[in-house]
C-alpha cells in the first residue's frame, strides 16, 4: 500500500542543477577559475625541471639554472595558494547551495497533499530530506570541484605531454589505458558488490538480533536449531560477499600501482633510445616521465569520481521528484458560499485500485449530528478522508458551499471542516505555539478561552504558562492532555463542521472520560458528521446513514430506520439484544476489527 514519492526526470535534474549553479554564478565560475589556474601552475613544475636537467648537461651556468629553479617554487606556491583558494570559495558555494536545497526540499515537503505523505510513509520523506540532501551536498562541495580539477588537469596534461614530445607522450597514453581498463572494470563490479554487502550486514544483525530478542520464544517452542540454521546462513552471505569485494580490490589495486609506473617506464626506456640516437633532449624525457607520472592521479580520480557524481544525481533526483507532487490545493480560490456539505455521485479508489465508493448522493444539514454506519471495509473513514478534504473523489463532487473539499488551502479548509482523530501531534515549541497554529492572529484571551473550553486547566499551573516549552526536553503531556490541546485547537480553528472517526479518536480507556467531556464541549454548535463504530453514536445522532460495499444503503433516523426493519435494524437488534437491557456504552462496534 506503500507508495514511493515521485523522482524527478534526469532532464528535470539537470534544469535543476543549472537552475543551482545560476542562482550563485559568480561564486561558481570563481570556483572554475582559480581551479583552472591551479591546474595550469601545476604543469610549470615538470617543464621547468627538464630545463634545468637541459641546463646543467649543456653547462649553462648556475644563474640560469638559479633563475628556472626559481620559477619552480613560485610556481609551485602559485599552484598550492590557487588551489587552496580554490577549495574555500567552493566548499562555501556547497555550503550554501546545499541550505537553498534543503530550504526548497522543506517548502516542498509542507506543500505535498497530506494523503501523498501518508501514502509514502515517513521513511522514504526522512531519507530523501537527510541522506539524498547531505549525499547532494557533498558532491557539489568536494566532489564536484575535485571532478572538475581532475578533469582539467587530465586535459591539459594531455595537450602538454603530447606538445612536448608527441612520440614519448602517445606511448606513456597507450600504458594509463591499463588504469582506465581495470577500473572501469572494477566500477561495473564494484557498486552491486558492495550493495550486496552492505544487504548482508544489515541481513546478519537483523538476525542476530531477532534471535537474542526471542530467545525465550525461541527456547519454548524449541525453534534453536532453526535460528542457529538461519545465523549460520547470513554468516555465511556475509563472508561469500565479502570476499567478492575483497576479490575485486586485490585485483585493483596491484594493476593500478603497476599501471602507474608502466608508462613512466616505457617512457624512460624509449626516452633512453632516442636520446642515445640524439633525437631528444634528457630535459624532454624528463619532462614527459614527470607529467605521465602526474597524469595517473587525476585520472583515478575522475573514474572514481564519476561513480559518485552518478549516485548523487539519483539522490538529486529523489529530492527534485518533490517539486511536483500531485498538486491539489488552489490558494486564492472561489470562498465557500454557506456551510452546506454536500457529496454528489462521488465514487472513490484507492491507487488505481477497485471502487470503494460507489456513486454516493449525500446532503449534510447544517447543525445535524450524522452518524455514519455500516461494517468494516464499508467505505466509512474513506466516506470521511472525502469530507475532509484530504482526498477528492474521482467522479462525482463533495462540495462546502458549493466549492469542492479537496481544493480549499489548508487556511480554509480549517474554517470549514476538521477531521478529528486519535492521532493528535504535539509540535516541539511553546503550549502558545501548538495552539497558534490553528489561529495565527489569535489573542492572549482567545487563547485561553479555547483551553478552557477543553477543560484544559492544568496549562494555567504550569510555572511558565502558556510560554511552556512542550516536548521530550520540556513539559510531556499525558494523552488526555494531548488530546485536549489538540481539541483547543479545533476549538480555535471554529471549523462549523467536525469529521469524528471513531475508530481512531477517543478510544483509549485512561484518556476517554476526560476527553469525551471536552469533546462535547468542541462538538457544541457544530454539524458533526461521526465514522461510528460504535451504535449509541448512532442512537443519539440526528440521522443515520448506512454504508454497504461502498454504496449509501439507507439514511433516515435512528426510528426510521429501526421502523424499516432493513439492515440497519438488523444491526440495532442484535447490539440491542446483547447490549441494550444492561445499557452499556461504547464498546460494541458496528463491525468486529475496523480496518481503519
Ligand atoms: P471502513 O471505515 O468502513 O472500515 P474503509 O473506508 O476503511 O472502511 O475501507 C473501505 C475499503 O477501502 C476497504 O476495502 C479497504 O480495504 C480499502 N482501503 C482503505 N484504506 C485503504 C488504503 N489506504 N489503500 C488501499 N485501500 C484502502
């Protein structure tokens, strides 16, 4: 029933990361420029030293080799401050790109419907806000640069090399295609090899763990050959995917390090002939020996790199995937004209899934108590996420005052319908700043007016008032006081209509006294539409209506429809039977197990 959050088109991505990259241009090319000029001093060095060897065989005199010496410390300073200049504006441009990123991500996140979220589930929105974000950050920070370092270098240490001695310089190349070969073959292996390592680990402590957290379980039903079966297993994954990692480095490793000193070999022997036959200069192979030398180094470090690069453009895409979430909320739009409820031939479906609703024609009059019955899997609380505005049908309508639930922003909708539930969060801050959401303006007075409709006095003695810091460092209220702020809330929110889904509100046993006394006082004056799970709710309501498999089987009063002797009289019978003549309240549900 998970389903993933959206993930951004690679087309998407990269508009994205230009769209990054422009917002903070200057600093940008600063980063691309001082990088390029480090990479530029860096190539004086080896030059300048075959000049010097060049120099000395031809006995050109101290003050010259003095003057090139000379150039290769102030090159190499140039090089070291350039570079070093380099990386600060760029980890500061990563640093502040990454906040705009996380700030974007924010804003997106508050603006996803909220049945987007709960359909996602939390985890996936956590990773893609702390893990996709930081993997982000670190490639625009440190990897991006160091990528596009390597790159220039690799560049233009090929332009020089060839430059200096075309035919020493193409057979040092041909050696470096051993390092691209064996890690391009090491990278094909290496992502899966490690993935599956890293499934295995988390594989063997989920095991482990399981099993030191059973054992008792685990010794009365005498299941200790199975779990010792299953360690022995995951053991056994783990050293099978360890040791394929561990094969594809000692495979690496010793190629690179040879392939690092072939083509400076190769150069040097080749170097040798040829200036035995005075066809080049000492200084030359010098030169190219020492640029080769330096070429292995950028190289590795644009293949590994680009690895990384990849895997955070998936991460980039992930965080992008949020900028368009199935918008629904039309700010700005057409005002309710009065408070009535209406549903139209509204059919419903979960995620491409069969009907749940079916067609269902409803008028909600203003002031009523509805109750809304009918067994579990019915359709009730999917009936209530519509009135609630938290999803829209896909045919039909279910309209405020003539303007569809679903497209009233959420400052609107909280003046018109709140669904109620057992769910209710306290927010990290003052007891002011959980009640304030609800009401932004609110006064001192309003404030304490709606904690004291709720019965909620107990904010009164708290040392510090309404400014008591709530949560795990400050005050922890129990649930019932939980429960009470949040009914303040909706107290403040003054919505003329309250969605009650019995399933979920009210139904713990320690919390139900205090808050069924505060609820009454909430519900007062208000059309309340109750998802009742439980009969006396539908005794006492207004009118009743009756779900069956989606459809709106019967609606009239409690005696109306007793009187009809249809399903709901049915119903009424066999709860009247049991429970009625020793008048309890509350515990029989319409349906064993609600799904909701
Ligand atoms: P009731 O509240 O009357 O028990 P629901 O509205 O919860 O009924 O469920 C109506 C139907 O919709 C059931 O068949 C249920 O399995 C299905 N359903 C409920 N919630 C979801 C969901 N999140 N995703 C898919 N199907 C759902």
């Amino acid at each position: 029933m998970n389903r993933q959050l959206p993930v951004a088109e690679p087309r998407a991505v990269r508009r994205a990361a230009l769209g990054l990259l422009r917002l903070d241009g200057r600093a940008f090319a600063a980063v691309l420029t001082l990088n390029a000029l480090a990479a530029a001093a860096a190539l004086a060095g080896p030059w300048l030293l075959g000049r010097i060897i060049d120099t000395v065989r031809r006995h050109g005199g101290t003050a010259a080799v003095d003057r090139l010496a000379l150039g290769v410390l102030v090159f190499a300073l140039a090089q070291l401050l350039l570079a070093r200049s380099a990386r600060y504006l760029a980890h500061r441009f990563g640093e502040r790109t990454a906040a705009r990123i996380r700030e974007g991500f924010l804003d997106r996140a508050f603006a996803l419907p909220t049945a987007v979220v709960e359909r996602a589930g939390t985890g996936d929105l956590t990773a893609r806000g702390t893990a996709d974000v930081e993997a982000v950050a670190t490639t625009l920070r440190d990897v991006g640069p160091e990528l596009f370092i390597a790159g220039l270098q690799v560049l233009l240490i090929l332009v020089v090399v060839l430059a200096v001695n075309p035919l020493l310089g193409g057979c040092g190349l041909l050696g470096l295609l051993a390092v691209w070969g064996v890690t391009r073959w090491y990278l094909n292996r290496a992502r899966e090899a490690y993935l599956a390592e890293g499934a295995a680990n988390s594989v063997l402590a989920e095991v482990l763990a399981a099993t030191a957290a059973g054992a008792r379980t685990v010794e009365a039903l005498g299941l200790q050959q199975r779990r010792l079966a299953a360690c022995h297993e995951a053991v056994e994954a783990c050293r099978r995917t360890r040791t394929r990692t561990l094969f594809l480095r000692s495979v690496l490793f010793p190629v690179v390090d040879v392939a690092y000193a072939v083509p400076v070999a190769a150069v040097l022997l080749l170097g040798g002939i040829l200036n035995a036959h005075g066809v080049v200069s000492v200084g030359t192979v010098v030169a190219s020996a020492l640029y080769l030398r330096q070429l292995a180094d950028p190289v590795l470090a644009v293949l590994f790199q680009v690895e990384q690069v990849q895997s955070s453009s998936a991460s980039f895409a992930r965080i992008e995937g949020l900028a368009r979430p199935a918008a629904q909320a039309a700010p700005g739009g057409a005002a309710p004209a009065d408070d009535r409820i209406e549903v139209a031939g509204a059919s419903y479906a979960y995620d491409g899934g069969p009907d749940v609703l079916h067609g269902v024609d409803l008028t909600v009059r203003p002031g009523e108590r509805l109750a809304v019955v009918g067994p579990s899997g019915a359709g009730k609380s999917t009936l209530g996420r519509l009135l609630a505005g938290i999803e829209a049908p896909h045919t039909g309508t279910v309209t405020v005052g003539g303007v569809p639930v679903a497209e009233l922003g959420p400052e609107q909708l909280r003046r018109q319908v709140v669904l109620v539930t057992q769910e209710q969060h306290i927010f990290l801050g003052t007891v002011r700043e959980n009640l304030l959401l609800a009401a932004p303006t609110a006064g001192e007075a309003q404030l304490r007016a709606a904690l004291a409709v709720v019965g909620a006095d107990w904010v009164a003695e708290l040392p510090a008032g309404l400014e008591t810091e709530l949560g795990p460092t400050g005050y922890r209220p129990d649930g019932a006081q939980a429960q009470q702020l949040a009914l303040a809330r909706v107290v403040l929110a003054d919505p003329h209509t309250l969605i009650l889904d019995e399933a979920t509100a009210l139904l713990d046993p320690a919390t139900a006294r205090h808050a069924e006394r505060a609820l009454a006082a909430v519900l007062d004056g208000r059309t309340v539409i109750a998802i009742a799970h439980r009969l006396h709710t539908a005794h006492d309501a207004d009118r009743v209506a009756v779900l069956a498999d989606g459809r709106l089987a019967e609606l009239g009063t409690h005696d109306q429809l007793v009187a009809d002797g249809g399903a709901y009289a049915a119903l009424w019978d066999s709860w009247h039977g049991t429970h009625g003549t020793h008048g309890t309240h509350g515990t029989h549900e319409t349906a064993a197990g609600a799904a909701s």
